[in-house]
C-alpha cells in the first residue's frame, strides 16, 4: 500500500486529517459570501484547508478561483490571474472565455497551447496605457456583474494576503476595500502566515481593512482526532501500534500539522517491514529525518556567522520569548543585544528563523533543532 501520510504540497480527500469543524464554519460563512481573514502560524494546513473547502463548494454549486499572492510579483500579474481566475470559475467555455477576456479595457487575452493541444488562457494587462490598480478593479468589478448574470454565488480566496503590502499598499487597499464591499455575489477568503501583519491590516482603525471582515484563528488540529486518523490509515496498512505510543509524534512534532505528517510518513516507512510501530520506533524517527535533510542544514549552517550559529544553538535548546534577557545571555554565553538582535534579523531575513504573534522566536523548520541538538554531541564546539 501506497504511504498515505502526505507532507509538502497540497494534501486532500482521505489524506486529509479532521479540521472537520474548521470546514463546517468556513462553509457556512462562503454559502452566506461573507468575508474571513484565516491566520495561523506556518505549516499549520491553510492551504490544504483552503483547497478542501474549495471542493466542498464546488459540490455544493459555488464557483471559486484561487489566487496565491506569493506567485505574483507584481500588482499587474495579479490584476491579470484574478480576472481570469474569476472568469474560468463561472465559465468554463474556452472559446467563450476568450470572448469575455477581449472585452476588457485594460486587458489582453493570451492563449497558449500546450504540446498535448491542450488549450491554456490567461491574460496580461495592457501596458502602458492601463495602470495595474485600475485593472485589478476593473477585474472585480467584472466578477460581480459575471457572478449575478450566472446566478452564482461565487468565493474568491486571496492566499499568502499579507504579500499584499508588497504591492506598495495604501492605495491599493483603500480601492480594493471599497469595491470589495460592494459586492453581494461574492464571498472572500483572505489567508496568511503573517500573523501580526494581517491581524493590523484588520484590527487598526486607520487602515482599509478595518473590520471589512472577521478573523478565523487556525490552531493545531487536536490530538486525539489526529491519532484516531493516524490509527485509522495504520490499521488499514495492517500495522500494529498502541494509541498511547502516538502521543509521542505530537510532542516531537510540537503539534504542527507538516512535522506531523513528516513523522507519520517516515514511520511508515520505518515500520514497513515489521509493521509494528513500537516506543523504539518513534524514538528514531527525528534522526531518521534530519539525517535526510542533513544536506540542506549543513548549507545553512555554512552560511550561518559564528554569532548566528550560537544564537541558533541556544534558541534549538530552549524556547524564548526574551533572547536579549541576561539570564540568557550568560547562560549560552552570547551577546551582546546589538549583535543578539543583528543575528536575528538575518536569520529571520533567510527564514530560517520566524516570529510568532506571542513574540517567541521559532524555527521555520521544526526539524533543525534535533539537527542542531546532533551536531551538538557530534561537534561540541563550532
Ligand atoms: N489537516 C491536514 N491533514 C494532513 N496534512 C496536513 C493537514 N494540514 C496540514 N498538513 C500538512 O502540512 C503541510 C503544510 O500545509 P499547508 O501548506 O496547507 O500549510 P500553510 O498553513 O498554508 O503553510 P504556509 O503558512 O507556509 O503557507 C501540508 O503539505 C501537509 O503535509
Ligand atoms: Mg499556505
């Protein structure tokens, strides 16, 4: 049997864990075409949510397009993906879809073909006659009127939102807000890891997207549904485990849905042969990981300066929310604040480490600091 724990990518249907109530809720608010901002720290599953609500309204007769900020550099592509997101959403015609994409002021239909003859379309805004913002709106605009011609209700999911500032914000936000509000045929999934800066965006007074909608907070899925689905996919393998054992995996994997399903995935593995996932088993599983991902960290830590190094070293041995505190300090011998403070910048620069909205300091991958706690005993000094 095909391993059925899937990490990296977009994971669905019967691979997809629980977040049964997540799914209920954000059904209920798309049916009624409101408007949610979903935060989470990364790698907790917004994505994936995304995508299987997505196919949970589909099968329910609402259209939806799917636009992910981090794929477009620039304010124009994204005016361009978002009009024909929208389009092919509520028409899925090709030649009928060309047609509506010639009509637009600001826009240009491009069509390609594929070598299977298979047809792709997109769109590119007209240059320079047409600014990306008025194009952008234009798109939305055009959605709207699209969505009410059909009769559909229609969800449009914004991923990676809080990119938006990329876009030199202000004036953006403002138009985009306005014409948002105006919409009664279209519902909004606004989604980032950025919680600090989403939660702003929404919660300041003085910014456009001041209460334009409510804020989903995404946590960790709960464990005993987790290991009822990782039991659940062991059994069916044929495999032996104690329901108590699993606990262990969520501890290692401090609860993020991505270390889990990377945990579960190599135990599979592991236990392949002797179907039988033991204490011993679990045990291994962290090396057995960072021993795969040995390479990537070792280019990391390359390029790491000694003072990031030995920051890095502190924070995989404890959690902090005060790396400056003397206590610290001392205790891992680093400092002084300035070159604390220096060396966390960078770090955060290279998204090796990222900060919570409580202010603690992480690492992007919850692997490395097994890794680093190896090199550790391996090399005691660096
Ligand atoms: N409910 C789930 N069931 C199974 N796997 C999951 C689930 N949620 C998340 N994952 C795992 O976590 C990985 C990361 O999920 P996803 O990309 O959706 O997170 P994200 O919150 O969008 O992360 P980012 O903030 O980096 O965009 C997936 O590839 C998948 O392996
Ligand atoms: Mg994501």
């Amino acid at each position: 049997m095909e391993n059925p724990f899937k990490y990296g990518g977009v994971v669905r249907g019967p691979h997809f864990a629980d977040r049964e109530d997540e799914l209920a809720e954000l059904e209920r608010e798309m049916l009624n075409l409101s408007r949610v901002f979903l935060v989470s720290p990364r790698r907790y599953g917004k994505t994936c949510l995304l995508f299987n609500l997505m196919d949970r309204l589909k099968k329910r007769g609402v259209a939806t397009a799917y636009l992910d900020l981090n794929a477009h550099p620039t304010l124009k592509s994204f005016a361009g993906a978002l009009t024909v997101e929208t389009s092919r959403a509520l028409e899925t015609n090709t030649d009928r879809l060309i047609k509506i994409l010639s009509g637009f002021q600001r826009l240009r239909p491009k069509v390609s073909v594929a070598p299977d003859g298979f047809l792709s379309v997109g769109a590119e805004v007209l240059s320079p006659e047409a600014d990306p913002l008025s194009a952008l709106l234009e798109g939305l605009n055009h959605a709207e009127r699209f969505a009410a011609k059909k009769k559909r209700r229609l969800v449009v999911v914004i991923d990676e939102f809080s990119d938006m500032a990329k876009y030199d914000g202000e004036v953006l936000e403002k138009a985009l807000r306005s014409e948002v509000q105006k919409h009664q045929q279209i519902g909004y999934v606004m989604s980032g890891s950025e919680e600090s800066v989403i939660l702003s965006m929404v919660r300041e007074q003085s910014r456009a997207f001041y209460k334009l909608g409510r804020i989903m907070e995404l946590g960790p899925i709960r464990r005993d549904i987790y290991s009822d689905f990782v039991m659940g996919w062991l059994k069916r393998g044929g495999y032996r485990a104690d329901l108590r054992d699993l606990d262990g995996i969520f501890t290692l994997g401090q609860d993020v849905p991505q270390n889990i399903q990377r945990l579960c995935y190599t135990m599979w593995e592991v236990a392949r042969e002797s179907k039988h996932v033991t204490l011993e088993v679990i045990d291994k599983l962290t090396e057995v990981i960072v021993r795969q991902d040995s390479p990537h960290y070792e280019l990391l830590w390359q390029m790491a300066t000694p003072a990031q190094r030995s920051l890095l070293m502190a924070l995989s041995s404890e959690h902090t929310l005060s790396p400056f505190s003397r206590e610290f300090m001392l205790k891992y011998s680093i400092g002084p604040p300035s070159s604390i403070k220096a060396s966390l910048e960078s770090l955060m620069k290279k998204s090796i480490l990222y900060r919570s909205s409580d202010g603690a300091y992480h690492f992007a991958d919850g692997f490395m600091p097994y890794w680093i706690g190896y090199l550790r005993r391996e090399r005691p000094v660096s």
